[in-house]
C-alpha cells in the first residue's frame, strides 16, 4: 500500500521558480484534493518543527562554546598584559622609531668610514709602492727637491771647471749628500703619516661597525618583541571578538526559537478537479501513430544500413557479379519444421550437422541443394564439365569444408569416381568427416615422399575417395605451390572423373590462390549474415587476379525462417516455412 501510494504522489520543482508542485493521482477527486493540500500543510509543519529543533540545539551548543570562549579571553588578556610588562613594550611605537632611527645615522656614518678608509689605504699602498716623490709632496719637501735640484746644477756647472777634488766640488758634494738624506727622512716621515692615517680610519670604521651591528641586534630583538606582541594582541582581539559574535547569535537563537515562523506557504491549495487528467485516449493514439510510424521506418532502414552482410543470391550477384550456383539452408531452420525428416543418429553425431547430409538424408532439403549445386557445375561450361574443382571461401567457418563434402557426395552419387582432396594444410578437417585408412596424407607427398601410391584412401560412400591432407607442414604455400602438386591433380583427373579440392580461405593466406590457376573450376562459398560484401568483392578480384576461372558462388546457412525466403522454400523444398507469413 505504501509503495502505491508513493507511486501515485508527484512532487515537481517549476524550473526558475521557488514554487513546487504537488500532485496526487487518485480515481477518487475529493481524496486526490485532500492528499494534496494535507501533505502541503504537513511539509509546512515539519519545516517549523525542524527549524525549532534545530534552533533549540544550536542554543545549547552556543551556551556551551560562550563559557569556554569566555575563560579563554580572560587567558588571552592576561597573557598580553604580563608580556606588556616583563618587556616594557608601553611605548613601542617611539622606541621603535628611535632605534631604527639610530640605525639609519650608524649606516651613514659607517659608509662614511669605509669610504675615508679606502681612500686612505690607497694613498698608503700607492706610497710604500712607490720610490719617487709622485706621491710624497708636501711644502718641506718640495723646498728640499728645490735646493737638491740646484745643487745638482751648480756641481755640473763646475765640474769642467775645477776638479773632483777641489775643495769647493767637495763641500758641494757634501751638501748635496746633506739635502738628499734630508729629502730620504722627509719621504719616509711622509710614509709614516700616511700609514697612521690608514690605521686610524680602519681603527674608526670597525668601530663604528661594531656600533652598527649592536644597533641591529637591539632592532632585531625589539621586532621579535614586537611580533610576539602582536601575535598576543590579535588572538585577544579574535577571541574576543568570536565571543561577541557567538552572543549575538544565542540571543538571535532565542529570539527565533520563541516565534513560530516558516518561509513556506501555499500559494494555490488544490481543488476538486471537474474531469479526469489521464488517460487521453485520442492523444495518445495520435502521438502513438505520429511517433512510432517515422521511427519504425527510421530503423528499419537504419538497420538495413548498418548491416553490411551478404544474404541473398540477388545481394551476390549484386555485390560480388557471380551467380549463385546452389543455396544451402541453415540445418537448424530445417530441423524445427515438421515438414522435414530429422537426420539419422549417424548425421547427428558429425560436429556441423551437415557435414553428410547428402549420404545420410538422400531426400533433405539439404540434400537437393547439394544436388542442385552438382547440376549448375556441371552446366557450368557448355563444352566439358570440369572435372577438377576448387572449392574455398573468403573468411574461415563459412562452410567450404562441407561444401566440398557433400558436393564429392552428390557426384559420386551419379555413379562417378570421385577423389576429395584436403588440401588445407594449415588446419585440416574432412578427415573428422570421411575417415581413411592407411595414406600419408598430401602434405608427405609434396614434402618429397616417393611414389604416388596409396595416398588415395576408400570411404564409406561409394565411388568417393579421399586424399588426406596429412601432416601440418611448415611452408603450405611453398608445397602447393610446387610441381608435384601439378603433376598429381594432372594424374588424378586421369584417373578419376571428378576431383574435389577443399583450400585455406583466400583472404587468410594464399593458398587458395595458387591453387586456383591448377584446377578447371573455383567454387566461393558465401554464408549468409556472415561474409560482408567487401569480403566477397576482395575474394573475387584475388581470384580473377590470379586468372582463375570462377564458375560462381554457393550461399550457404541460410536462414530459411526470414521473410525474404518465403517463397525458396514453399516453390523449391515443397514446405512453407512457418516464421515468414507473419513475417511477410
């Protein structure tokens, strides 16, 4: 009953609206009307009821977080005013101007120092470097390199006149020895007064750097000061103002929890409705013919698109241009129409269900197909039947092995000797059909084994023969390829009146191909829903690339349950096919 009723309840959102529908769907007006105003007057009432409760929890949670909130600005306030007093931050402001103050002057003075230093150490390192007087001029000492000069001068001058040891040439010589140690000690106290010079300005800027490195010990250790303050001022600011903040809402809370309000209300209650809202029957079938009749058709042909498979002998003949010798019913379709005898207990233990049909079942439909196919070969070449046959296919598991069997089957059945030869190397199975005994098989005979005879084996049918394929070897298309292939067939055709040969698939590899230029005749097995029709296209053009004769294609598994089969099966087989009247 629940279940029902949820069923019959709609609640819809109008799109771009705060507005919601409710909808009840009763055959009863007046109970579809009091459902649907009751569950409005419900809802508005379970809103009120949750918001209250919900308000009433908030109250006691906010009482609860005010009376921790509270100890924990008392803790806050205190713990900034011990800080305030263990590090006399009263006036932080000024002290911090005045010591960054301080620290800009040092810098100054420092880049000061550093640059009377250099320009000191230079005059002292270009004067202890140097030995001339470039760099030690001062008054004292140009007068003496005056008088040394003139000296010098007046000894030059008297030299071509008195001797070296007149008396006035010595006592010149010895004056000139006099202003010249004059001249030396004058550089050298030069020297000396540049080098104390050079040492008091580094003197004075280590000190003034010492200076400035305390300075900024003091800033760092007044900012970390600051810092920690500030991080204890702006907790006790968030903590404090959280509290004010929580407050205010336990008194809103209170304030709420005392009114009884809600945000919903009922804008249209509903009414009595005059007629019923569904069905309509009219409409109904109207969209019904106008929806289903174009998606019908739509799919129809959007199937027929997508299905690119060969299914019909007019979709051979389109796609490929080959004739369709034979059609071949799928078993399973033949078998659940009572119309056909079942196979005997022999055919239904082969694997395919087929695979000897036209032995077992002489009078199946199965069967005629066979022989329908036997029929065209033979009238396939006005002149002369051909007698060596290849059948193969495009893709693998699309019947060429069966094919090949019942088609040696139906020749043999005219009275014919007929030799199958499995010349499917790679993977070869018309011995799980027709067991032999006693052969090597084709694959030892193209290998190099002597002689030719005994390959051919005797069978269970009459006038049929089989040539195993023997061995899997490990190059298929280099053996058959070779001229003892050719030379067999040749001796086969001489010996028998038909030969049969069952190949790879010709898309797979190429062993078909070079078969097909050996043989009077290539068959293509084509089964329906299966081969697509580039498939039947390319295995066409190999076989006219290769310049094969192809005398057509056998449609096999035919599905005979389709429509488009209805009448194959009532005008060829003699039965009317149960599934394709309702179909048709």
């Amino acid at each position: 009953m629940i279940r029902q009723f949820l069923d019959d309840l709609r609640v819809i959102v109008v799109p771009n609206t705060w507005l919601v529908e409710v909808r009840f769907y009763s055959t009863d007006p007046e109970q579809a009307a009091r459902v649907a105003n009751a569950h409005a007057h419900n809802f508005i009432e379970h809103n009120f009821r949750t918001k209250y409760e919900a308000t009433r929890k908030a109250s006691d949670w906010l009482g609860e977080q005010l009376r921790e909130l509270r100890a924990r600005v008392e803790r806050a306030d205190e713990q900034l005013h011990d800080f305030e007093r263990r590090t006399n931050l009263l006036s932080t402001g000024e002290k911090q101007n005045i010591h960054t103050q301080r620290l800009a002057d040092l810098n100054r003075e420092l880049a000061v120092a550093e640059a009377a230093r250099v320009a000191r150490e230079s005059l002292h390192r270009q004067a202890a470097a140097s030995q001339g007087t470039g760099f030690l001029q001062d008054e004292l000492l140009t007068t003496l390199s005056e008088r040394l000069t003139a000296l010098r001068a007046r000894q030059a001058e008297r030299r071509t006149q008195l001797g070296p040891q007149h008396p006035r040439m010595r006592r010149l010589q010895e004056q000139i020895a006099e202003v010249e140690a004059q001249v030396r000690a004058q550089q050298q106290a030069i020297r000396n007064r540049l080098q104390a010079n050079y040492e008091a300005a580094l003197k004075r800027e280590e000190l003034v750097r010492q200076l400035v490195e305390q300075q900024k010990a003091d800033v760092n250790q007044l900012n970390q000061r600051l810092i920690q303050y500030n991080i204890l001022k702006r907790e006790a600011a968030g903590q404090k103002q959280l509290y004010d903040s929580l407050l205010q809402r336990l008194e809103e809370a209170g304030i709420t929890s005392g009114l009884r309000s809600s945000n919903i209300r009922v804008v249209d209650p509903a009414r009595v409705p005059l007629e019923p809202y569904s069905p309509r029957l009219g409409l109904n079938v109207l969209l019904a013919l106008c929806v289903s009749l174009p998606l019908g058709i739509t799919l129809a042909f959007l199937r027929d698109h997508l299905d690119n498979t060969v299914k019909t002998p007019d979709e051979v003949e389109r796609y490929g241009a080959l004739a369709t010798l034979a059609v071949v019913p799928l078993a399973n379709t033949l078998q659940r129409n009572h119309s056909v005898h079942s196979l005997s207990p022999a055919a239904e233990a082969e694997k395919s269900g087929v695979a000897l049909a036209t032995h077992h079942q002489p009078q199946s439909p199965l069967a005629e197909a066979f022989r329908s196919l036997r029929t065209w070969v033979m009238l396939s070449v006005p002149e002369r039947p051909p007698r060596v046959l290849l059948v193969t296919s495009g893709q693998p598991v699309e019947g060429k092995t069966s094919t090949a069997v019942n088609l040696s089957i139906a020749l043999a059945q005219r009275g014919d000797r007929v030799v199958l030869v499995d010349a499917d190397l790679r993977k070869p199975s018309i011995h799980n059909f027709l067991p032999s005994n006693g052969s090597g098989g084709l694959s030892a005979y193209l290998a190099g084994a002597p002689g030719a005879d005994g390959l051919v084996a005797t069978t269970l049918v009459p006038n049929l023969c089989v040539l195993p394929a023997g061995p899997v070897p490990p190059n298929p298309a280099e053996l058959l390829s070779a001229e003892r292939m050719r030379e067999l067939l040749l001796r086969l055709g001489r010996e028998y009146d038909y030969v049969v040969v069952d190949s790879p698939p010709l898309l797979s590899v190429t062993d078909a191909t070079v078969l097909s230029v050996l043989v009077d005749g290539v068959i293509l097995v084509v089964r329906s829903g299966a081969t697509t029709r580039e498939g039947l296209r390319h295995s066409r053009q190999l076989l006219l690339n290769a310049n094969a004769r192809v005398l057509g294609a056998v449609l096999n598994a035919v599905d005979l349950r389709s429509p488009d089969y209805y009448y194959y099966c009532s005008k060829v087989y003699g039965y009317r096919n149960p599934h394709a009247s309702a179909a048709r």
